[in-house]
C-alpha cells in the first residue's frame, strides 16, 4: 500500500479517499457473504483477502492525515487486540463465561457502557440495507423491553413488512439471510424458466 500510494505507484490507488473507497467496501463485505452461503471455500479466501485490503487501504489512507489524527493498520490491529481482551474478562481474567447468551449480553452491555449510549438504538448504523436495519433495531428495541408500533406510518406495505421482520427476529431468523436465500432460489426459477422457454 505504501508503494502503490508513493509517487511513482499506481495513479488510481493515490487518488483514493475514504469517500471513493466506500462503494468497494461494501461490495467486497457482500462478496464474502456471498462466498459463506453458497459454501465456496475458495472464493471465500479471495473475497476475504479483498476485503482485508479494504481495510489495509483505508489505513494507509488514514496514515496521511496530521500527525494528532493519524493512525494505520498498527494502530488498528492494537486496538483490536485491546476490545478483544476487554471483551472476553472469560477467557484473559478470571471470571465466569456462562452460556453463550449471558456472553452476548455481556458484550453488549460493555459496548453500552463504553461507547456512552443513551438509546437502545445507539450506535445502529442506519445506512445499512433497510432489511437488516429494521431488523437490528426490532432486536434492540426487544433487548430493552420496549414494545412500540410506528405511528402515522405513510403507507400500508411498511407495517406489514416490519410485522415479518418482528416474526423472523422472534423466531430468531436473520431475514436479511432469509431473503438473500429465498430471492437466490428466485433467480434460478427464473432462469430455469428462461431456459425452457
């Protein structure tokens, strides 16, 4: 990354921001993903050496900054390692890990305390696909015990699909995933039925 940033390296790697980066990231995030479902182990080491050079690259970037602002992969890595430790007390300190649950929750509760949220929808990141995101926040709302309904809503289909969403995430069932799944088997029915004409 240093070389392909240099002058003299590659034109396009220099020219790159976070901003111009982010279409990649994503893309490259829905390439592993892709890789998982269908169960290809060898895309699956491709897609996740390109998403690691998403985050190489914006390292790199974030090198260039003022000296009070600039961190790179070093910085990443360390402070990885530092919530990775803070995170498992289980496994680096010595307490209890109970089940897999109580270690969920735990999780949470230290990113509440150490992130400063107020909301149980803190931290929630809104640009993601409106599928997971209403998911994720049926799941925190439920995390809290709120029960609330959207008030006014603009049209009839909204409600209807957030009542899906609460079923799959009550159920326990990602409907991002699910949906992922059902329209994959969509597109080969229609394929199917292109071929057959």
């Amino acid at each position: 990354m240093d070389r392909l940033r240099s002058p003299g390296g590659c034109p396009w790697d220099a020219a790159q921001t976070h901003e111009s980066l982010t279409r990649y990231l994503l893309e490259e995030a829905y390439e592993v993903i892709e890789a998982i479902e269908t169960g290809d182990i060898a895309l699956l080491r491709e897609e996740l050496g390109d998403l690691l050079l998403q985050v190489l690259f914006h390292a790199r970037i974030t090198r260039e900054l003022p000296d009070d602002e600039a961190f790179g992969i070093d910085e990443v890595a360390a402070d990885l390692v530092d919530k990775l430790i803070r995170r498992h007390p289980h496994v680096f300190a010595e307490t209890e890990a109970g089940s897999t649950a109580d270690l969920n929750e735990a999780w949470e509760r230290q990113k509440v305390v150490e992130k400063g949220r107020t909301s149980a929808v803190d931290g929630v990141p809104l640009n993601q696909p409106a599928l997971a995101l209403t998911a994720k926040l049926v799941a925190r709302a439920a995390r809290a015990d709120l029960d609330v309904a959207v008030s006014e809503p603009a049209d009839e289909i909204g409600p209807r699909l957030l009542a899906v969403v609460r079923d799959a995430v009550a159920a326990g069932v990602d409907p991002e995933a699910a949906l992922r799944k059902t329209a994959r088997l969509y597109r080969d029915t229609i394929r199917s039925a292109e071929s057959t004409g």
